[in-house]
C-alpha cells in the first residue's frame, strides 16, 4: 500500500508584470481656475465699482470659454509630458484679464471700434462691397474684421475687446500646433553633444584647435552622426 503524496496545487500562470507608474507633472488647472475666478471678479468690479461698460463680460467670458473646450481637451490629448491644457486655459484666462487694460488704454483700438460699427451696419444688410476707408491688406482688413465682430457683439466695447483676445489666444495656439518646424526636438542630442564635449566649436571660431595628437579630424562629424541616430 502506497502513502499518499502532497496535495498538488492547481497551476497558477504567472502574473504579469506591474507597470511603472506614470509620472506626475504639475497640473495647471486649478491655476486656471483661479485665474478665470480672479478675471470675472475683476471685470465685475470694474463695472459695479468704477462704471464701465463691461457687464457684458461676465457673459462673453463664460460663453467664448465653452468655445474653446474642444481646443483644451485636443491639447491635453496630445501633450502626456505636461499639463498643457491647464496651462493653455491659464493663458487664456490672462488674455481675458489684460483685455480691460487693452480696453482702457486702447488709442487707434477705438478707431477701429467706429470703423467696426459703420462697417456692421452694413454687412447686416447684405452690402458687403462697402469702403473699408484704408488699403487691403492692412489697415482696412482690420477693420473688415472689426466690423465682421460688431456685427456679432454690437456697439459693446468690452465685448469686441475680449473677442479679440479670444482671437489672439486661438491664433497663437493653431500656429504653434500646425507649424511645421520641429527640428528642435530631433536636433536636441545633437545640440547636447556639441555643448557638452565642445565638438564642432571649430566651425564656429574658425579655429581647428586639438586637445590630443591623436584626435581625428573626422570626430565631430562622426559624433553628430552618432548624436542623429
């Protein structure tokens, strides 16, 4: 008669390795947040503390904010390095902020506000062939896009000037995203390499100066090829 043996255990496949944990970056929202509480609080004050005609922000603000969404939540799908959502709304809150100081202090800005006004009350009856009053291209195309905003915002200054504002934000953010200049990042090693062992310094100096006899004149070449790869 035979003794039974251990029990044998069920076969158990093996875990899969755990992955390294993501690393945390700064987040900008909640500096994003604040900014945008500080602006609308500020603009609020300037209309019911001092009596400008700036109610009309706290109503733009929001409503152009919504509008960029999309444009938010396609940066931070493309950028995992940093918080680049958080920090495009930042920016945008300060480019809400510095549009009342922009408004106060606007000089040929208020030309282009009358301009704007003739200009809108004639695209909303369809005469679009009317006189800028300026050369196209130049000072007559911005007052085509002043009159195309009015049409929109009306006579309201504070309005068309956080419009605008809206509009440099958003044309500073499609010309980074759909420049085609991203050498920088593949020419970064190479960059490295030159500042850390001085290769290549002699194309600049214009003197081919060694460090040993038995450098090779091919080094630097060599090194940036390498640095590529």
């Amino acid at each position: 008669m035979t003794t039974p043996g251990p029990p044998r255990r069920a076969y158990r496949p093996p875990l899969l390795p755990a992955r390294p944990a993501a690393p945390k970056h700064f987040s900008w929202q909640p500096v994003a947040c604040a900014v945008f509480a500080i602006t609308i609080a500020f603009w609020m004050w300037q209309w019911l503390g001092y009596g400008w005609a700036a109610g009309s922000s706290l109503v733009v603000i929001p409503l152009l904010t919504l509008l960029t969404l999309p444009v938010l939540v396609a940066a931070g799908r493309r950028e995992h390095r940093f918080d680049l959502a958080g920090l495009a709304a930042t920016g945008l809150g300060l480019h809400f902020f510095a549009a009342f100081y922009r408004m106060a202090h606007g000089a040929d800005a208020f030309v282009y506000d009358q301009q704007g006004n003739r200009l809108a009350e004639a695209f909303r009856h369809f005469r679009f062939g009317v006189d800028p009053g300026a050369p196209v291209p130049g000072t007559g195309a911005m007052r085509i896009i002043s009159g195309v905003v009015s049409v929109f915002t009306g006579p309201n200054v504070a309005a068309k000037f956080l419009v605008f504002a809206w509009l440099g934000f958003i044309g500073c953010y499609l010309g980074t995203v759909l420049s085609k200049e991203h050498g920088a990042e593949h020419t970064y090693h190479e960059l490295y390499v030159r500042s850390e062992t001085g290769l290549g310094a002699e194309q600049v100096t214009g003197t081919a100066t060694r460090k040993h006899p038995t450098e090779r004149r091919g080094a630097p070449a060599m090194a940036t090829q390498t640095a590529r790869k």
